[in-house]
C-alpha cells in the first residue's frame, strides 16, 4: 500500500494500480488500499484521449465503491487518508463525482462520529456578535492563508467574533494571525478532538477555506461542525458534502450560469472577493544569463504547476514559438523527474509538429526560495496563464511585479482567476475568448514592445486599488450573519 502511494505520486499509475492489487492479495478487507485503487488518476496525462480513459474508470469505480462498500465507522480511517485533488485537473465538471463522493464521506464519518452529525447549539448570547471560524490545514505562509487573510481580519468586531482553526506546527505568518483574530485554536493530529473543540466553541457559522486539498478537509466539512458551513475557493471546486451549505466565491471569477456548477447555494462576492497583501519585492530581477536565456529573447512565465497544463493545449506554446523569434517559455521544477519527463515528452511532440524542437525553447527554472520566484517574475517579459486552471496568487504576484499576464477564461470559475484580475484592473485586451486569440495576445504582447509598456503602465496605476480593495466585505459580512444580499450594500465599505 505504501509502495502504491508513492508509485501513484510519481505519476506511475500502472505500477502503483499493480502494487494495490498486491497488498489486496495480501489483505482483501485492506479499505485504505481499496479506496486509493477505485479512486486511482494520474498526476499528468499523455493525451487528452487517457483523460478520458482515466475518467471513466473513475466513474465505474466510484459507483462500484459507493455500492459495494457500506459506510462503516471502521472505513473512516481510509477516506481521512487521501482525497481526489488530481482529479480536479481534468478541466471537466466535477459536481456529480463530488457529490457522490461527498455522500460517501459524510455517511462514513457520521457512521464513526454519530454525535456529531445534528447541529451544535451556538454559544451566541441573545443580540450578541456572530460567532464565525475560518478553518484550513494551511493557516500558514500558504496560498490559501495569503488570499483569504483578510476575510478573518477585516470583519467588524463590533458584530463578529472570529475563530481560526489552524495547524499546531505554524509559521510566522500563524503567529501573524493569532496577533489579528480574537481566538485562534492550533490543531494537532487527534482529528475528533480538533472537531470536538470546535463544536464546542459554538459557532454561527464556519468557513472552510480549502475542502478537497488534504484529505481530513473533507471529513471536518462532512461533519455538522456548526449550523451554517461554507466553503470557500481556496479549492475552487464544489465540495459536493451534503451538508455544506455555502459556497462563498467572486462574482469576477464566476461564469454566468455558475451556481450549476456547485452542490452548495453559490455566493458571488462583489469583485474578486479578496484583498492582497503584495510581497516585498527583491532588489533585482533574476539574471537571465544564468537562466540560458539571451537579452533579445522573449521570455514568457509559466508559474503553474505541471499538472494543472493539460496535453490539449500544449500546441499554444509551439504556436507562439512559430510566430516569435527568440520566444522563450521558463517552467518551474516542482514535480518530481518523472512528471517532468512525462510532459518534456509531451512538447517534444507539439513543437515537433511544427518542425521546432521544445529543447530550444523552454527553460527549467532552478529550485528557489520565495524571493528567488519574485526575481523570475522580475525577469521575464509576460506572464502566460495556464489554461483550463488559472492561476490565483500566481497571477496576483505577477502584476506585484509589474508583469503582464495573458490569459483566456474557461467554463468554470477556477479557469477565470486571472481574467477575473485584468478585467478589474481595467486591462481586457489580454483577456481572449479562446486559444487561437491567446496565441495572438501572446506574440503581441512580445514584438510589439510600446503596447506591451503600455499595458503594463496601466496595470501598475491601477493594482494597488485591486489589492486594496474590500468593497466586497459587507456582501461577506451579510452571508456570515444570514442576512438578505440587500441589506449588505447599507453596511460599511
């Protein structure tokens, strides 16, 4: 089983498949082993076709798992042990399987916790402050406590009480926050005291901030930890937990037709539904040199993770190759050898096809620190989104660092981050409705110099307004007290 789950985090999905069978062999009433197989995808794909294959596979076994393997307390330590992240980054719908996997989860941990599953009574006093927590594993210097910060510091006391629910190991930035929020609970491992603790804290309300990225998200959110729950986008994907009732989002991020999309009643904050504390920016760019990269290359940023860029569009970097003389892509190596190599083999055969070799044109970035990936930002001349999921604090710390990013906006919200960010700082000409126009903004964007400037002059008048802004906390503060949207536009800026 171990081998199983290290094979699968290499993107050996037919080693590790082959290892669970193994240890079922070996142990057929094993549930860890007989989850993580039923629910096996790899980390990338070859080829949009094995998309496919692997989806349907998953479909067939979550129906089989959900049939065939009743929700007993005894399966609860299998379901608290991995999640379905990866599969998330398929670019397709995920409300059906999340809800029948929601389903499952919140049967299993009901079956295990059954005082557990009805409603806590809520210690507010009669006309008192709402009592709200905010929950995440990563409550620390992390994506999600970097985007949602504010959402627990900026809330009137006068009407709030917040909690904050974080990991026992912090950083300086959880001693940042304990300083900012009234209660702040630090979580060990002992899952049932950490929901205990906060039932009895007797909350209104409780957010969390990222279901779906560490498995026991999951299995607070299928509890009844508080009478109202919501979920916010720190995972930008449906929850699919039957008992979430929530799902706070950006209204610039959302498409129109959103609310299909999630299982909870969707909330759309005004604007990105955010504030963002911009980082202190290092003394110099990255040197190009040392990167490979010549002084009249065009060097395009792809900050994402690697299994966020889906094969079908790996044509778009060979297509802007084609078109611009020195056109240079950086990629970070996050992923381990074997991701890497599987998605080298992939642009070897886009570029191939236009009689380019991907080895002339991307560069590997070298593992750095948080001031080494500013100075890449710093270094490079547009930023490209990644396509199908955008990027968020990524995207955010490109425009800190004055660099244009290029982007078009998917079907779902998590493929809309970036557009939703240059349609609020007033820069739509980077924002394209499909690829073929993202190839065009891209080679524009780097052999037409004075329109490239120009955009970015603008997106530097007009981000610290984007940062700064909180005109969506009083529609928060009206969801986290219950009260129709209306009301929240007499509230406080």
């Amino acid at each position: 089983y171990a081998l199983g789950k290290a094979l699968r985090r290499l993107n050996r999905v037919g080693a590790a498949d082959r290892a669970l069978d193994a240890a079922l062999a070996v142990a057929p009433g094993h549930l860890r082993a007989r989850l993580l197989k039923l629910r096996l995808v790899p980390v990338i794909y070859d080829d949009e076709a094995e998309i496919g294959r692997w989806r349907a596979r998953f479909t067939a076994n979550l129906e089989a798992l959900t049939a065939g393997v009743p929700p007993s307390a005894a399966a609860f330590e299998a379901v608290a042990e991995t999640t379905n992240f990866y599969l998330n980054y398929q670019g397709l719908d995920d409300r059906e399987p999340a809800t029948r996997w929601g389903d499952y989860v919140h049967a299993v941990a009901v079956a295990r916790f059954p005082d557990m599953a009805a409603p806590p009574r809520s210690k507010r006093k009669s006309g008192g402050r709402v009592r709200v927590g905010f929950r995440s594993a990563h409550l620390v210097d992390h994506t999600v406590l970097h985007l949602f910060r504010a959402w627990m510091t900026g809330l009137d006391r006068d009407r709030f009480e917040v909690f904050a629910y974080a990991p026992a190991a912090g950083d300086a930035e959880t001693e940042r926050l304990a300083r900012e929020v009234e209660h702040l609970r630090r979580f060990g491992p002992d899952f049932e005291r950490n929901a205990r603790t906060v039932r009895s804290d007797g909350l209104d309300v409780l957010v969390h901030l990222d279901v779906g990225m560490e498995a026991l998200g999951t299995c607070y959110g299928a509890l009844r930890l508080a009478p109202v729950q919501a979920a916010a986008w720190g995972h930008p994907v449906t929850t699919g937990l039957p008992n979430m009732d929530l799902f706070l989002s950006s209204n610039a991020m959302e498409p129109e037709g959103g609310e299909a999309h999630y299982r909870e009643r969707l909330v759309r904050l005004p604007g990105l539904g955010i504030a963002f504390d911009p980082p202190p920016l290092p003394a110099r760019p990255a040197d190009r040199a040392a990167l490979g990269v010549g002084a009249d290359d065009t060097l395009f940023f792809c900050a994402q993770s690697l299994f966020k860029l889906l094969p079908q569009h790996d044509h778009v970097w060979a297509e802007i190759a084609a078109r611009v003389p020195g056109a240079r892509f950086l990629f970070l190596r996050t992923s381990g050898a074997e991701v890497v190599d599987g998605f080298m083999r992939r642009l070897d055969r886009a570029f191939g096809a236009l009689g380019l070799r991907a080895e002339d044109h991307v560069v590997w970035s070298p593992l750095v620190d948080r001031a080494g990936y500013l100075a890449l930002n710093m270094a490079c001349d547009v930023f490209l989104d990644s396509i199908g999921w955008s990027g968020g604090r990524t995207t955010l710390e490109a425009v800190a660092c004055g660099l244009l990013p290029v982007t078009t906006p998917g079907a779902f919200m998590r493929a809309r981050h970036t557009a939703g960010i240059l349609r609020r700082l007033e820069i739509p000409e980077t924002v394209e409705v499909d690829k073929a126009g993202y190839v065009d903004a891209a080679v524009r964007a780097a052999v037409d110099r004075p329109w490239r400037e120009d955009l970015r002059a603008r997106l530097i008048a007009n981000r610290a307004a984007l940062f700064g802004d909180r005109s969506w906390m009083p529609a928060l503060e009206a969801a986290l007290a219950g009260e129709p949207a209306g009301r929240a536009a007499n509230r406080r800026p």
